[in-house]
C-alpha cells in the first residue's frame, strides 16, 4: 500500500496557517493502542475528512482530539494553544463542536432539551430559529423525547444544537450513516452551507462519494495513522488508490 | 364511635398520619438517595448516617449555639452538605471508574465510623429535642387529633421533594443533570463541568438527609443509630421505585409509609416486613422498579 512520506497541502491552504494542528497524536482504549502518531492540519474555513476502513482510527481521532478518550498523547494545537492535556470541557470552550457517531441524544431530554443543553461558548452561535430554517422537522417535534426522533432527525438534532453554542470548529463522526439519500443530500447541503458561512469541520466519513460532494482535502487514515491527503479536486485522479485504501 | 372497616377512626387516621410521617422521611431519604445514585452510580450507604448527623448538628446549634430550631433546618443541611462535598472530593471521586460496589463498601464503611464517632461521644440513649415552641400542640379535627408538627413535617417534606422534582425535571440546572446523569463524557464534551456537578449533588442529595435529620430530631430522640435504623427501609423504598427515579422515589416513599401505617392497623404483625414483601414481589414482576427504567 502506497504511504506518502510528506503529506501535500495543496495551495489554496498552504499559506494559510492552520487552525488545528495535531502531531504525533497517539491514543489507547485501555490496554489497547489505537493510534499510533496521526498529523494533519485543518486551515480555517476548510471541510477536511478522515476516510479509511473500520476500524482504522477515525473516530478515535475525534476522540483525541475532543478529549473524550482515557489516555492520549502528541499534540493537537488548536488556534495555538496546546489542548493535549485540557479536559474535554475547556476544549469545547475553546470553540470546538462534537457530533458522536451515534449522535448523543439524550432519551431523558425532550428535543428542546437537548437543542437548549449544550451552553453558548462564544458570541455567533445560530439562533433557535435559524436552526429550525436549517432543519424545520426538529421545530414539529420540540416536544418529543429526543430518542423519539428518526435517525435523520436526531441527527438534525445533534448538528442543530452545537451550531447553537458558537462552535466554529466543527468535529462530525459520521453524520451520514444509516440515513436515507433524501436525508444524506440535506445533511450535504447543510454542511456546504456552513462552509459558506466559514465554519471549519473534521468529518469522519465511510461514504466518500458523500464526502467529495463537501470536502476540500481527504485525509486517509490506517491503522492509526495519517498516510496520505488527497486535495477533493485530484479525487477522480486518485480514486483507484483511494479504492485500494478503503477496500472498496 | 362509628367504625370504619371495623376500625375506631381515631386509630386508623392516626395510624394513616404516622404512616405520612414515616413516608415523608423516606421519600426525602430515597430521593437523596436516587438523586446521587442517578449521577454518581454511588449506593450510598451513609445517607443514614447523614441523616444522623442532620439531627445532631441541630443538637448541637441548639444546646452549644443557642440557634433555635428553624435557624438550625437551614443550617444543618448546609453543614452536612458540606461535609458531603468533602467526603466526594477526597474519597468518592477515587473510586468513580470502579464497580458500585465499593462505593457500596466505601460509604457502609463511612457509616460504621460516622456512628462510631458520635456514640463515642454522645452514648446510644437519645438525646431529647423539643418541638418549636410555634408548632407545639394540635388540632382535633373530629375523626382525629392532628399534632401541628406531625402536619409540618408532611407538609415540610412534600414542598422539599416537589421542590427537587421540579428543580430536576423542569430547570436547565435540572436538565444538565439529568444529561450528565445519561452520558457524562458526551455533556463534559459540550463544555458542562460534570466534576463539579457531581460534587454539589452529592451535597445536595446529603444536605437532603440532613434536613430529614433535622425533621426527625423532635419526633425520635436524637441517638447515633437513628440513621441504621431507617437506612435498610429506605434503600428498600428506593429498590421498590427504581434506582435513581426522582418521582419513583417521592411516590413509592409516602405511597410505602402509608401501607405501613394501614398494616399497623390491619395486620400488625406484618407491619415490620411488608416493605420487604412489596420489594420481593416488585422484583420478581418488575426488576427495574415501579418508576425505573430497565437497564
């Protein structure tokens, strides 16, 4: 398998200086070690993902980078201060938003609850009416209990309620999984709307025909490293060994 | 004297108002209980003893500090909560990633030595407590003798338990909590300081115990075991609503006094077990308990 020894950056961010910057991240679940020394950068305003089979680290990387994990170690610097060692609650203090794999919403919150849960970190957050504009279904369902909802609208949910907060840096797992075409398309069109508006994301993704419909750079990740970045617009030059990476 | 099912009125209400007494200190009790259960997966064997030590401290402002009886109901839960938090911070955070049974172990040790302390100091016999000059005497409503504050503390207990449901059920406070209590990591990761809820609702769920403590001080004598002796009933009460439901606790609390009392007067042998019975059969019908959510 092909592992670049230098990742390229490609122009367009290559002077800018990079919001996140992770270096030798290592991490483990208990006795076992999951990453082992992923770098990468994300520039400000830019969608990058993280592709790579099950299994490969991904959403371990998230996790590492949010703190939501037991034992980390490297850096990951986010608009130059160091967060390796902060609790994950500082983190998102700092700006950064969570969506989990599995969405995160709470059986014992209604859906207003849960939208209204996560505390405004910083001024800029969407207001509640601006969130229902972007996704209309959570405001027929204030109501419900959260883990009520379809998939899709769950993960309106957990979207909606971390553009609430400020987050300007978004870290979504997986948004796309399990949901219908129809959803998957308004999930994409979410996601290039707030790049439009300059927020930044990590989105960890098993669909990358999906991911190249709102990304700028590709990240592949293996077996808890980075080994190789692929610029969205070099995709169709690269997709056999894109194919390869993921297995397809 | 007419007879309701072939019982003296005065018997059965009077029975039926000890009941609501005994009901109000165990759902204050278990909904202490339920509360730090639901957050910090802690079966805390020393609510009994600080419940105790609730009734002791207004002992103590009372005959060392002169601080009447009302002073001493906002004083000792704030006092016992504080040394709640204390326990939370040096101890209870040790062991939160291990299974709940040392906490188990931990806080039943904590009891041993809490009551050990005080019966050292203060013997085993009781130490009396008298009634609020405000709220000494009664009212004959006919059908029954109605001590005002055998009503005070029913009336008392149920404001503090719709008081801490509400705070719960209806607040952002209560909502964090709740959250927290669901999926820690994920509302630590929205920027929720969950450390420090925990914290303040172990001295929350504590100062709980304490202001029941305070309650009880008038009714049973102050004594070292006050708390042993009502703590196994409690975590009954609180097996039969649902470990860590907040209105398990509250219905199955007074709805358990209540069905005590009756049993005094129907069937007084049974009055000492049908707790355990109600529990025994709860758990073979529906293990989670009355208000609980299976796991």
């Amino acid at each position: 398998m092909a592992t670049t020894e230098v990742l390229r950056v490609p122009a367009v961010v290559a002077g800018a200086a990079p919001l996140l910057k992770v270096r030798g991240l290592e991490a483990w679940y208990g006795e076992s070690h999951v990453l082992h020394g992923i770098d990468f950068d994300v520039a400000p305003g830019e969608v990058v993902t993280l592709l790579g089979r099950n299994g490969a680290g991904k959403t371990t990387t998230l996790k590492s980078i949010m703190g939501v994990i037991g034992k980390r170690t490297g850096s990951a610097i986010f608009e130059g201060k160091e967060t390796i060692a902060l609790p994950s609650r500082a983190i998102a203090r700092l700006g950064i938003g969570y969506v989990p794999e599995e969405r995160g919403i709470y059986s014992s919150l209604s859906v207003e609850e849960n939208l209204m849960l996560p505390p405004r970190i910083r001024d800029g957050g969407l207001g509640v009416e601006q969130i229902f504009q972007l996704f209309p279904n959570l405001k027929e369902r204030l109501r419900s209990q959260g883990t009520k909802l379809s998939g899709g609208e769950q993960q309106m949910l957990a979207i909606g309620r971390i553009l609430r907060t400020g987050a300007h840096f978004l870290l979504l797992d997986e948004p796309t999984e399990g949901l219908a075409p129809v959803i998957i398309d308004q999930i994409g069109a979410t996601i290039r709307k707030l790049k439009q508006e300059g927020y930044t994301i990590i989105l960890v993704e098993q669909n990358f025909r999906f991911a190249a419909t709102v990304a700028d750079r590709h990240y592949v990740v293996e077996q808890g490293k980075v080994i190789d970045m692929i610029p969205n617009a070099e995709l169709d030059r690269n997709i056999d060994k894109l194919h390869s990476y993921l297995g397809v | 004297m007419f007879e309701l099912i072939g019982v003296p009125p005065q018997a059965l209400f009077g029975q039926v108002l000890l009941g609501l007494i005994n009901g109000s200190f165990y759902a204050i009790l278990s909904l202490g209980l339920a509360v730090i259960f639901g957050l910090l997966n802690v079966i805390n064997f020393a609510h009994g003893a600080q419940y105790m030590m609730g009734a002791f401290v207004a002992w103590m402002g009372l005959n060392y500090l002169g601080l009447n009886y009302w002073a001493a109901l906002l004083l000792a839960p704030l006092v016992v909560g504080a040394v709640g938090i204390a326990m939370e911070r040096l101890l209870l955070k040790r062991i939160v990633h291990v299974d709940h049974l040392y906490g188990l172990l931990l806080t039943f040790g904590l009891a041993l030595i809490i009551q050990g302390l005080f019966r050292n100091q203060y013997g085993s016999s009781g130490l009396p407590y008298q009634i609020p000059p405000e709220l000494r005497g009664g009212q004959n409503l006919g059908f029954m003798f109605l001590p005002y504050y055998r009503g005070w503390v029913v009336v008392a207990s149920l404001v503090v338990c719709v008081a801490t449901w509400f705070m719960i059920e209806k607040t952002k406070l209560g909502a964090y909590l709740r959250a927290a209590t669901e999926n820690p990591t994920l509302t630590q990761a929205f920027g929720i300081n969950v450390p420090l809820l925990v914290t303040l609702t172990y001295g929350f769920g504590v100062a709980l115990a304490a202001f029941a403590g305070v309650l009880a001080a008038p009714i049973y004598s102050v004594n070292p075991n006050m708390g042993a002796d009502l703590i196994i009933v409690v975590f009954a009460v609180v097996v039969i609503g649902g470990m860590g439901s907040i209105m398990g606790a509250i219905v199955t609390g007074f709805s358990l006094g209540l069905v005590e009392g009756l049993t005094k007067v129907f069937y007084p042998e049974a009055s000492a077990t049908v707790i355990f019975i109600i529990m025994v059969l709860v758990l073979l019908v529906k293990p989670a308990g009355l208000f609980g959510r299976p796991a």
